[in-house]
C-alpha cells in the first residue's frame, strides 16, 4: 500500500509539473525570426495546417506542440482564415485568441472628398495589400460588378477612410464605398428642404459634387448651394468652372481659357442648362446636406477673394464690382 500510495504520488507530482510547465509554456513570449511576422491562413486550412503555417512564417516552435494546444484548449475549430501580423512579446495563448477573434492585420485607405473617379481608381492601385481584381477592367465592368449596371461611377463612393485585411479586393472596399454613400445620399434626400427645386436625389448628389468642388471655405458652403439653388429656381446657367473643368479631362492644363468655356460638353454649365449629367467628384457629408438644405440667400453670384472665401451677390453690377476688385485688382 505504502508503494502504491508512493507511486501516486509521485504521479501527481509529475502531473503537476507537466501543468505548470504547460502553463509557463503558455505565457511564455514566442521566439520570432524577426520582430514582425505576416502569417497567412487560407480559408479551409485545418488546424495541423495553421500550426505548421505558423512555424512556416517564422515562429521558432514546434508545430506540433501548438497543434497540441489548439486541441486542447477546445478553440481549434474557432481559428478563422485571414492575415495576421505576429509581433515580438506574442504568447502561444495569445496567439490562439488572435486567430479565433480573427484579429487580422488591417490597412487604411483614404479616399477624400473632392476626388473624380480617375483618383479613386489610382489611389485603388496604388495599394499594394490590395488585391486588384478592377485592374484592367473598364469603368461600366466594374459597375456591373458592385451590381449598378449602366450607372457611371463618378461620385457614386462616399470619401471615407477604410480598412480592409490584407489580400482583400479593391471590388470589396469599393463596394462598401459605394453603400456608404448610398446611405448617406439617401440620409440627406429624406432632410431635403421643401422648396428645393432639386427633382431627386441624383440631382442632389451632382449638386453636392459641384458644391465641394466650388467651396474655399467651409463658412460659404451652404450659401454656394443657395445660389446654385437660386439659378435652378429661375432657370439661370449655373456657369461653375469645376464642371467645365471636368468635362475637359485630361485636356485641361491648369489654366482655364475663354475658349474652354464656349467649347460645349455635356458637363458645360456655359452652353447648357441645368445639371450636368453626372457628378464631377465625391462630396461629402456637409457638401450633400448643404445641397439639400441651402441657405436662403438672394445671391444669384459669387466670386473668390483670393483667401479662399467668396464674396456673394444678388445683382450683376454688385457681382462685377466685385470681380473687378478681387480679381481683377481694382477698388
């Protein structure tokens, strides 16, 4: 009995020890091959397989001790496929709650307010975590891939920053750009002012577009709108430089000339009534509800002062007294 009663002991003595040496493993910092690690789990990988992954991306441990842990700890079906970064202090304790969380290794993109779709799509590729699956497509391809068949893209994404895992598609940050901006259009259009003369939230969103282009100052946003709102209202030219700008693309230079605005696109407000048919970049919030709810003003112009505001008239003579002194340098 004596022998027996040694025995168990002895037993669980060494049960012990094999915890705690299990529970310093546990807690103990990983060795790295370098201070920061990128591992990659594709979708399917079993959990043999995202040990032996770990190993391979440089985590000095043997894969089958952390296949060990991840049974036994009862999280291994939970470990979702993704990109991680491992960094120098990470445990094998927390490397498994990283994996199950799916705690991923993000990237930010901006997109800013005021861009055209022509910056949108080299900022797209400019990222290279990105997997850029737009690349080569034309613009009505990927419209038809965010499922807007026939819709042109330009402002159609809200500017926003986003983040995304690494290896994810530029389709995919698109698209959330996309029902961003969808929400917010339609956020706006549901506040818009009753005597908007504004028909739908379309032409609200090219409206929005042309004030974010014409704003110097936040200040004079929601006035810009209400001078714009104005010229609609009794079917005035809008006459916006942005917009001539635009419909000249790549052909324009930097300087706009007289002959620029007599040269007739669909996006010259010079030759043609109303809207032009698409928006010119992607406004933002203040630029939507500015366009939705103008300011009540009696200007129908405005000119800039140079400082990045404008000044704002209800007459032609005011407004060319002003033209004169801001731009043209006289009292």
């Amino acid at each position: 009995m004596r022998a027996l009663f040694r025995a168990l002991i002895i037993l669980l003595l060494l049960a012990a020890a094999a915890a705690g040496g299990a529970w310093w493993w546990l807690h103990q910092p990983l060795q790295l091959s370098q201070p920061n690690l990128e591992l990659e789990i594709e979708p399917g990988t079993t959990p043999r397989g995202v040990a032996q992954n770990v190993v391979k991306a440089g985590v000095q441990t043997d894969a089958r001790l952390l296949y060990a842990w991840f049974r036994l700890s009862g999280k291994d079906r939970a470990i979702k496929a993704g990109n991680y970064e491992l960094n120098t202090g990470l445990t094998p304790y927390e490397l498994l709650q990283k994996l199950a969380r799916g705690d991923q290794s993000l990237r930010a993109l901006t997109l800013v307010e005021g861009w055209n779709w022509r910056q949108v799509r080299a900022a797209l590729a400019r990222e290279e975590f990105l997997k850029q699956d737009s690349a080569g497509m034309s613009d009505e391809a990927i419209m038809v891939q965010l499922e807007r068949a026939g819709v042109h893209p330009e402002g159609r994404f809200f500017p926003d920053t986003y983040t995304y895992a690494k290896g994810s598609s530029d389709i995919a940050v698109l698209r959330r750009a996309l029902h961003a901006m969808d929400r917010r259009l339609a956020d706006a259009w549901a506040m818009r002012a009753a005597n908007t003369p504004l028909k739908s939230a379309d032409e609200a969103l090219i409206l929005a577009s042309i004030v974010e282009k014409e704003t110097g100052k936040a200040v004079d946003r929601a006035q810009i709108a209400g001078v714009f709102s104005n010229r609609l209202r009794v079917g005035m030219l809008l006459q916006t430089d942005p917009s001539v700008i635009y419909g000249l693309g790549a052909k324009f230079d930097g300087n706009l000339r007289k002959r620029d605005l007599q040269t007739d696109t669909p996006w010259n407000t010079y030759t043609r009534a109303g809207l032009p048919p698409t928006p010119i970049a992607m406004p933002g919030k203040a630029a939507l509800m500015a366009a939705v709810q103008p300011e009540p003003t009696r200007a129908l112009y405005f000119v800039a002062r140079g400082d990045g505001s404008s000044h704002f008239s209800a007459t032609l003579d005011e407004h060319n007294r002003a033209v004169n002194r801001y731009q043209r340098g006289g009292q």
